[in-house]
C-alpha cells in the first residue's frame, strides 16, 4: 500500500490583456489575473483536495451585473476501485458581494462529476462520462480515458478536455485543457440575481525550478496562453451577453510545500 501523503499550494497566473471584441470608443480592455491556495491528501484508494481561487475579470463597458470579482471554494478528489474511477468536486462560487453581504441564491453551488470504466484490468483505456460547465451550460459527455507511462515521461489523455505530459521525474509539464465554470452574481444594488460563464481552451507549459528543501518550497514558472476564451452574463441594458474575448498569453507562478 502506498503511504499517505499531503501537500500545499500557492498560485498566481496573470494573462495578457484582452481586446474588447467591438470596435467602440468607450470600451477598455478587460484584464484578468488568478490567485489560488489549496491543500491534498493522497492515499493508497485517492485523493481529496480543498481548493480556493480569486479571479478578478474586469469588463468595463456596458452596464455588467456583476462586478468582476469572482470567488470559488471547492473540494473533492479522485478515487480508484478496482476497474471503476470516480472524479467529483463541488463547492461554491461567486461575485465578492454574495459573499460580503450574504445574499446567496440558488446557482452559487457547483460542481462537476466523472465516472469511468477501464476496459479490463491490464487496459489502460477506460470509458466514462463527465458533467459540468466545461462547454457552457452544465451538461454531459462521454469520456474517453487513456494513461501511459514509459521511459518518456507519463501521458494523460481524457478526452474531449484534457491532454497532459509530464517529463520523468516531473520537471517539465504540458497540458492542453478545457477550462470552463459558472459563478452565481448580483448588480451592484443586489437586486438582479444571474450568473457568469467563462469558458477557454487553455495550454500551458511548466518548468520546476525547484525541488523544494526542509521548508521551502517547490517552485514552478508556466507560460502558456488562453484560446477562443468567451464569457456569457447579463448586462443591465441589453440583457444577456455572450462575447469571444479571443486569445491571451499568459504566465504563472507555483509553490508547493
């Protein structure tokens, strides 16, 4: 059996400005940047996290009902038993004035579940299906799962959202992966309840420039970049708005006790 192990984490990504899509004088580009912390046990059946991330999304035009700010606090992990593997998280999410004032309604918790199958136990195929709101809208879609380790480095490949390499022994990291979730939001009088969705391809290539020693910590640089990002949510004046911010480049920062 393997033993148990625990970790911690601090994480800071900063994109490259967006262009607002429509040519109008009033219209600023919208910046976005990352903060998360988190905490994971891994043990001889799973793992279980606890996640928390801070996403500030400025949207300057318009009349927007929401302010931006954009809070998650999840927790789940991931669980092996003989041919089956569950993947599952839930939590809360959304805009800073829920939370400051206390006024939740009904889509602030989230979630995303995956079940899979392998094919039969020396398989390293497994079939599966997955709900969340990688594409939008919570919905679900089949699963195919493939993992490989060789003298290479190890493959991941969890169709149609995630492709992973890591180098042996973990130095290097690529990953080409669907980004998507919904934050519950308020206007700022906290008298229209809706939410955002924001949904992105992401790649992003990481380097651990440290192995981490006694106290300090491991440390990892990532650049990489976000493709056909889109966010859909209300707006005062015109009602529902669902616009390609396009691509951005972005870099990141990981620490790891």
């Amino acid at each position: 059996m393997a033993q148990a192990s625990s970790n911690a984490y601090l994480l800071y990504r900063q994109w490259q400005p967006y262009d607002w899509p429509e040519n109008r004088p009033s219209a600023n580009e919208v910046t976005r940047s990352q903060r998360g912390l988190g905490w994971q046990n891994q043990g001889s059946s799973g793992t279980f996290g606890i996640d928390y991330d801070y996403q500030p999304l400025r949207i300057r035009t318009g009349e927007p009902a929401h302010n931006g700010h954009l809070h998650r606090l999840t927790f789940g992990g991931e669980w092996q038993y003989r041919l089956y593997r569950l993947e599952a998280r839930a939590g809360i999410a959304g805009t800073s004035n829920m939370f400051k004032y206390q006024d939740f309604h009904s889509d602030v918790v989230n979630g995303r579940i995956a079940l899979f199958r392998a094919i039969n136990e020396a398989s390293s195929f497994s079939l599966g299906v997955g709900g969340d709101h990688r594409f939008g809208t919570f919905r679900w879609l089949p699963r195919v799962r493939w993992k490989q380790s060789n003298e290479r480095g190890q493959w991941l490949v969890d169709l149609p959202v995630l492709v992973q390499w890591q180098s042996p022994g973990r130095l290097w990291e690529f990953r080409l992966e669907r980004i998507g979730d919904r934050w519950a939001t308020l206007d700022k009088a906290r008298e229209v309840e809706s939410a955002l969705y924001l949904r992105e391809w992401r790649t992003e290539l990481t380097y651990r420039v440290h192995d981490g020693e006694g106290s300090w910590p491991a440390v990892a640089l990532g650049i990489g970049a976000s493709i056909d990002t889109r966010v859909r949510y209300q707006d005062l004046g015109t009602g529902t708005v669902d616009l390609s911010l396009g691509e951005a480049l972005l870099a990141s920062l990981r620490l790891d006790w």
